[in-house]
C-alpha cells in the first residue's frame, strides 16, 4: 500500500491552514504509531535524579540533544508512574548513556524483576556530581542537567536540562532498542 493509502486510512480528520501548520482533531491510531516507533533504533539510557524529593531511576529511549550553546538535552518520561513527578520536584537529573554491557541494569530500571528502587541503584556504580543526580560510572556518556523546564505533553512529561557536566567514559558497543529488544552497535 502506498505511504499516502496508509495515512488516510489512519487519518480521521486534518486540515492545512494557510500558514502551512497541520491541524489534527485525531490522528493515527495507537497500535499503529506504537508498531510504527517500534521501528525506530534508538539510545537507551538511565535518567536518575536524587534531592528532597528523593531517589529515582528509569529506563529511557527517548532523550536527545536539544542544543550545544549552551549544552541542552531533552528526555520523555510517562506520567502513568507518580514517582516521576520526582525530577520534577528535585530540579535536575542525569542522562546516563548505556553500553552494552549495561543490559541486566536497563532491564532492571525498566521495572524487570519488580525489584525495589535501592535494589536497582545496587546493580551498578553511581557517582554525584554538581546536582546530587547519580551519574552511572560504567556509561558510556553521562549528562548531569539542571532542569530548565518541564510539561506534559499528552501521556508524557518532557523535560528540558543544561547539561552542567559531562562524564565521558570509555569507548565500548552501544545499547540500543529497536523491534521491542535491545541490540548493540
């Protein structure tokens, strides 16, 4: 089927003002967008953060550089879990870049094996630095941000850090999740 077949099957309702912006009523349905992103190779990552509002870690592939003047990244995390208001609260976190060595500690923080969140920060070698946010010693890269803003967009809180340090570790295989499993390169 062509790519235009398939959008219009899917597409209820849009329409092309006259300044170009596409306005959508409802668009693509979940399945569809869900097998669609599965698709989609993308860095797995640790966000962390640890302060008043206490300690918390989550699996992520959904983060990206915003900027490098000055140094910005942005990371997505669902809101169907209310510890994740926790980052808000504490004003900053880590962006800790997995390798593929890191697998059984993504699996962990993604919520495998149910383990409690002290169990899952034992699984691996933590570091502070400027913001108090457990920066991942064995990752391949680590970001420690100070959150600049952060919303709810739809089913997500999206949240924009300047990155005010950087951890560069060694050169080594990257974890990456596409098909719904992880894979190196």
């Amino acid at each position: 089927m062509p790519i235009g077949a398939l959008c219009r099957t899917h597409l209820k309702h849009s329409a092309r003002p006259r300044d170009g912006t596409l306005l959508t009523t409802n668009t693509i349905d979940r399945q569809s967008f869900r097998e669609a992103m599965s698709r989609f190779a993308a860095s797995v990552h640790l966000v962390t953060t640890d302060g008043p509002a206490g300690r918390r870690g989550v699996t992520v592939s959904s983060a990206c550089s915003v900027s490098d003047d000055p140094a910005t990244l942005l990371v997505c995390l669902n809101t169907s879990s209310p510890d994740n208001a926790r980052f808000e609260a504490n004003g900053s976190f880590a962006l800790n870049l997995l390798g593929k060595d890191n697998e059984a500690l993504a699996r962990a923080f993604a919520g495998e094996g149910k383990l409690a969140p002290d169990a899952r920060f034992a699984k691996g070698e933590w570091h502070a630095e400027e913001t108090g946010a457990p920066l991942l010693v064995s990752a391949l890269a680590a970001f420690d941000c100070r959150l600049l803003e952060s919303r709810i967009v739809a089913t997500h809180r999206v949240m924009i850090g300047e990155v005010v340090g950087v951890r560069i570790g060694p050169r080594a295989p990257s974890l990456v999740y596409l098909d719904r499993g992880y894979h190196s390169l």
